[in-house]
C-alpha cells in the first residue's frame, strides 16, 4: 500500500497471545495511545470465526469516537499467516 506505519491514526491487532501482542507493538513501532486503545483479544474477546467482523467494528466505532482518518486491523490466522485491512472513514 506505500503505507509506513506512523501514518495510521489507531491499530487493531487481533492476536490470542499477550506476549505476540507486545512483541508486534514493539517491532512494528506503534505507540500505545493507538494501539489496542480498548483492550486486545484477551480483553475484548477472540471468538472463533467472528474476528473478521469483530475488529472492523471496533476499530471503526473507536476511529468514529475520536474523530480518526486511517485505521488498520490485523489478525492471526493460525500456522504462521495472518491478514490485515485498512479503513479510512
């Protein structure tokens, strides 16, 4: 996409593991005041089959809510892939 990823305005990572969970954070550079703002799988929820519908919902309520331009949701999907989209509302 020519993205980097200091231009998104809050980050939803989908991941069941805590430790995942920070080591993403912390490789890919997102600060925590856009990162998982309300809480990430272990908190929220990691219900099998519902990610997919789950994230773009939170991501896009909470980019609503403070008024953000571009948001990106990831999620793991199991043996090593995982899938990300971005929303621009």
């Amino acid at each position: 996409t020519g993205r980097d990823t200091d231009d998104y305005d809050l980050v939803e990572l989908n991941e069941a593991f805590a430790s995942q969970t920070l080591y993403c954070r912390r490789e890919l550079g997102f600060d925590d005041d856009i990162f998982n703002v309300n809480g990430g799988a272990i908190a929220i929820g990691h219900p099998l089959g519902a990610s997919g519908a789950r994230l773009p919902v939170t991501l896009i309520h909470e980019m609503n809510r403070r008024g953000a331009d571009l948001g990106v949701a990831t999620e793991c999907v199991g043996f090593g892939q995982g899938k990300a989209i971005e929303f621009r509302v």
